[in-house]
C-alpha cells in the first residue's frame, strides 16, 4: 500500500502514516487483550492514582461497560465457533461412516 493510501490526515493538515496489522486477529486474542482491558480499567476504578478528577473516573467506568459488552460478544463468538467446528467434525465423521 502507497503511503498515500495508508496515511491519515491530521488536525493541523500533515499526513501521519497509520500502522495497520498485516494479518487479521483471531478472537481468542482479542478475548485476551479485552480481558487485560478489563483488569486494568477495574484497578483505576478501584484504587486510582492521586490527582484522578472524578470526571476522569466517570470515564473509565464508561470504559469498562463498553469492554465489558465488548468481551462478552467476543466470548460468545468464540463458543459459537467452538460449537460449530466441533458440529462440523462430527458431520465429517458420520459422512465417512454412513
């Protein structure tokens, strides 16, 4: 991809080239870069570093209602495609035994 198609345009009007991963994800790492989200959201919550306003604790418990939903399609995505490869499996077996 040209630089061209893989920049973005900034307030201030430069371009700035945008890093994009070479291959797509699978969802068991999304599942765990969402669950490191999570634990980190929940100490912030729970025990914050001094001078965080409220405004900004707000925010991290908006974070992690959005993480939250976000992980739990995520988790329910993963046992669909468990479920289906296994179902898969099994209709290849039946297949070479009928």
């Amino acid at each position: 991809m040209s630089d061209v198609q893989n920049a973005q345009t900034t307030p201030n009007g430069t371009r700035k080239r945008v890093r994009r991963r070479k291959n797509p994800g699978d969802i068991a790492s999304l599942r765990r870069v969402l669950w490191q989200a999570i634990r980190d959201v929940e100490q912030i919550i729970a025990d914050p570093p001094d001078g965080v306003s409220i405004e900004q604790r707000l925010r991290a418990v908006q974070a992690l209602a959005t993480i939250s939903g976000v992980y739990l399609r995520a988790t329910e995505q993963h046992e669909l495609v468990g479920r289906i490869e296994a179902l898969e499996a099994r209709a290849r077996q039946d297949g070479m035994t009928a």
